[in-house]
C-alpha cells in the first residue's frame, strides 16, 4: 500500500548527504491507483530533496512494477528480467 511504500521512501530520502536514492522494485503490478501514488511520491521527494532516484529491477517490474520502475531517472535490469506493461484487463 501507498502507506507502506511512503513510510520507506521517507525513510530513504531522509539521508542528508546522501546525492541519491535507490530503489529496489521485484513486482508483476497491481492496483494502477497505489502504483501511480507511489510513482508519484518518488518523484515529489527526488524533487523536494534534489536526489537521483535509481531504480533496480529484480524479477520483475511489470504492469503496476513498471510504472514505479518509471519513476527513477535510470532503471538497471538483469537482461532476464521482465520488464514492461502487460495492459490491463478490466470486465
């Protein structure tokens, strides 16, 4: 939840030395809402505290994960990673 997710990038962006921040994304999405939210806090904190965001994909950063992964000014990823939108399915 955007709650959790928040608590830690605070945490993360409270370093006052530090020039940049890394996150870690292994997701295969989930609710569009949380992931734009979380997107969104990324980039309000990178500007606030002028900080490069770095995101590292694990596993995967799909669909909801990439979105969150789009939030770093770069993305390092295994080759073998899953990386990108899968669409959305909705009834």
């Amino acid at each position: 939840t955007i709650q959790a997710a928040a608590q830690a990038l605070e945490r993360a962006f409270a370093w006052p030395d530090a020039s940049a921040v890394a996150v870690v994304v292994n997701s295969p999405g989930g609710s569009p809402v949380q992931s734009h939210l979380i997107y969104k806090r990324i980039r309000a904190l990178a500007v606030e505290k002028k900080r490069t965001v770095f995101v590292f994909v694990e596993d995967a950063a799909a669909s909801g994960g990439y979105m969150i992964a789009c939030a770093g000014d770069e993305i390092f990823a295994d080759p073998s990673s899953i990386v990108g939108s899968i669409g959305v399915v909705s009834a």
